[in-house]
C-alpha cells in the first residue's frame, strides 16, 4: 500500500506560467515532508521541505503547502522555466524511515 | 568534494551472474542506502546501514547484499541476476538524525539491465 501518492504521471506547462506538482499521503504520522527534483541520467537532489507544524514553505521561486486535513501537499514553481523540466518526487519522513512517491514528470514548454 | 560517488554508470548482465555496485561518500556521513527506481514506483528502498558494521534490510531486500566495512563505503551484491533485478540504482547518504533539514545526498546512478 502505497502511503505517498503522486496521481498525476506527468504534467505540461508553458514557460512563465504556475507549476503545481500534487501529493497525497496516508499516514498522519508524518512529521516533514520534503520535495526532490531528478534530471535524466542524474541523481535526485533535494529541492524544499516542510515541517507537518507549518503549512506553508517558501523558497524562491519554489513553495509547498501542506493541508494536513486532507492530508495533501502541493509544490507551486512560479514562474516556471524551461530549466524545471525533471521528474520531481515528493517524500515524507517519520521516525527513521524516508518514504517515496512515484514521481511527476514535468515539461515546460517555451 | 565529489559528494556520493557510484560505479558503474552502465552495466549489462545475463540472468544469473553476479556483480556489485560500488558507493563511494567523502562526506563522512553515517547512514548510506541503496534504492531502486523502477517506472510508476519512485524509489524504494533495498538496503541501508547507520554506521560501519550495521546494516539493515528495506523494502525491497530480496536478491541483494550488502556491507559496510568503512564509513566511506557501501557496495552493493547481486548474487544471481535475474530480469526483474532490470532497474536504474541510486546510493544515497545523510548525517545520523533523519529530518526535514537533514536530507539525502544521492549519487548518479547505475542503470542495470538483466537480459
């Protein structure tokens, strides 16, 4: 049973416009919530996290909201480039154990 | 610094060899793991370790072995390749303590293929 889910495969965005990259988790034990991003042949690299006591994280460009309710977390890119093109994971932490979604491929278009 | 370092970025086996993947860190961290990556499963974890001499199964265990003489080093067994060992493995490694600042640095990658 997956316990992070990312529903959507992959998603399409025009360069200049809002990404938003969606997560779902089941367990409400989670404490931190974290986001990679993976470019082909390369490793994953650690893009933003979030703690379960906040809702909202904010980075650059880069922000993730955490609706601890509906147990969701969201990775908003604005504006999106070109260079956001990757696979990006959502990831969440509890005690010792770091579990993994299946990924969303992004592609911005220009 | 060269950060996790893993080798061979390729390889092509035949069902039933045997190969390691080697991991290499300079970071001095004390966790290490190997994940898989496989189409519409993300990352799941096969083995980890938490200090030279300790290591621990993952998820996804079965088929693999590992070792942790050293701080530095992680490297991972397939004793008996078979093709649903096919998959592109990632090292990672982080200090002790698990949190949301304290996060995973991965390697490159090492694309398997079992034919």
């Amino acid at each position: 049973d997956q316990q992070v889910k990312q529903n959507s495969p992959s998603l399409s965005v025009q360069e200049g416009r809002i990404s938003i990259l969606n997560c779902d988790y089941t367990n409400s034990m989670f404490d931190y919530f974290l986001w990679y991003k993976k470019y082909p042949a390369e490793g994953p690299t650690f893009l933003i996290s979030i703690s379960s006591i906040k809702d909202k994280n904010e980075d650059g460009r880069f922000t993730v909201f955490l609706n601890k309710s509906a147990k969701h977390l969201s990775l908003h890119i604005v504006p999106s480039q070109p260079g956001d093109s990757a696979v990006y994971f959502c990831a969440a932490i509890t005690p010792g154990q770091l579990t993994f979604g299946s990924g969303t491929q992004l592609t911005v278009l220009p | 610094n060269a950060g996790v370092t893993q080798t061979p970025k390729f390889q092509v086996l035949k069902t039933g060899q045997s190969m390691t993947l080697q991991c290499a860190q300079d970071m001095n961290h004390e966790y290490m793991s190997w994940y898989r990556q496989d189409p519409g499963m993300g990352l799941r974890l096969i083995h980890y370790s938490v200090g030279a001499g300790i290591t621990d199964q993952g998820e996804v265990p079965n088929g693999y072995n590992v070792s942790r003489s050293t701080t530095e080093d992680f490297p991972l067994r397939l004793l008996s390749a078979a093709p649903s060992q096919t998959s592109v493995y990632f090292c990672a490694s982080r200090d002790r303590q698990l949190d949301g600042a304290n996060v995973l640095t991965f390697g490159a990658g090492s694309r398997l293929t079992v034919l």
